[in-house]
C-alpha cells in the first residue's frame, strides 16, 4: 500500500504541470484508492465483483446520472484486481470529465464486458463529446492504464477514434478471478 501511495504521489509530481494540478491529481487518486479499499472492506478483503468495482469506481463522475451505461456477467475478482482496476477506472473517468465525452452535457461512456473462452473483454467507449485526438505526450494516467494489461497478463488498447476514445482491455479470467479456497492440507503421511 505504501509502494502505492509512493508512486502515486511521486508520479504525480513528476508529470504535474503546476502544484495545483498535482494536488488536484494527487487528491483524485488518493480518494480512488480509498474507495477501492473501502470496498474490499466491505467484502471482508476477500473478493468484490467486477460490476460492484465498476459502478463503484464511476460513481462519483455520474453527476448528472445515467451518464454511464454499465454492462456485463458479473464475476467476482481478486482484491489486487479491485484495486487495480479501480485506479485504471478513476484515471479513465478523470479524463473523461476533462478532455473527453463527460465534458459535454450530452456525452457518454459504455462500459461492457463479456467473458469468452476463458479470457475477459473489457470496453470503455465514449460518445457524444468533443472530437478526439491522440496526445502529444504520456501522461502517468495514460501510463498507468496500459500497464493494467501487462500486469493482469493481458493487453490494452487506447483508440483516440474521433468521435469517441475508446480503452479495451484483453485479459486471461484467470489473472483476475477469485481462486476456490481449498480445505487445510491434508497433512496424514
């Protein structure tokens, strides 16, 4: 957790443009991890669903309500996967309300997924908000979000189509689901 809030604050820091912005993006990540942990408590550390993460991550950008359109099988997921997604989430809705289709009254954001041959498809595609354009630079959002494949053994993707970016997310079920617990090792010889 410290390495984590190290990071985070170090990031932040680094790739600030001014120190309100990096207050402003410190106190964003802090509270999305925060709430990421506040979840994991309510479910005892031991497992949370990926729709409950979602919803739970989106939930204080859905000003207006009914902005975002969640979809998908539930699935229960690891705790580090809770907290990993839900930085990825905070970062995704972050520049939304900036930059991308939250930033307009009539804007919107699908997030679905599916689960196929033992493998996660996540999307997260935005529409209705200003044209859309690649950076110019890699910000520690941008950088965070794609590591979320490499560390879910997985892949991302980050499509600045025009009319709406896009993040899709490809990862074996295997790297976020919850593992059956076994019963104690049978430990006659």
């Amino acid at each position: 957790m410290l390495a984590t809030v190290s990071a985070i604050t170090h990031q932040s820091l680094r790739t600030a443009t001014s120190m309100p912005h990096a207050s402003s993006a410190i106190d964003g990540r802090f509270a999305a991890l925060g709430r990421a942990h506040d979840l994991l408590t309510r479910a005892s550390w031991e497992n949370a669903t990926l729709d409950i993460t979602i919803r739970n991550a989106v939930e204080p950008f859905d000003q207006g309500g009914g902005r975002f359109i969640i979809s998908g099988e539930d699935i229960s997921i690891t705790s580090s996967s809770v907290i990993a997604l839900a930085m990825t989430l905070n970062e995704l809705c972050t520049n939304t309300t900036k930059f991308g289709a939250l930033s307009l009254p009539e804007g919107q954001v699908r997030v679905s997924w599916s689960v196929e041959n033992g493998r996660l498809g996540f999307e997260w595609a935005e529409s209705g908000g200003p044209l859309v354009s690649e950076p110019t630079r890699k910000s520690f959002g941008t950088r965070m979000m794609t590591s979320l494949g490499q560390q879910l053994k997985g892949k991302v993707d980050l499509d600045y189509k025009p009319s709406g970016f896009v993040f899709s997310l490809d990862v074996p079920l295997e790297a976020l689901i919850t593992k059956p617990k076994t019963g104690a090792a049978d430990k006659s010889a």
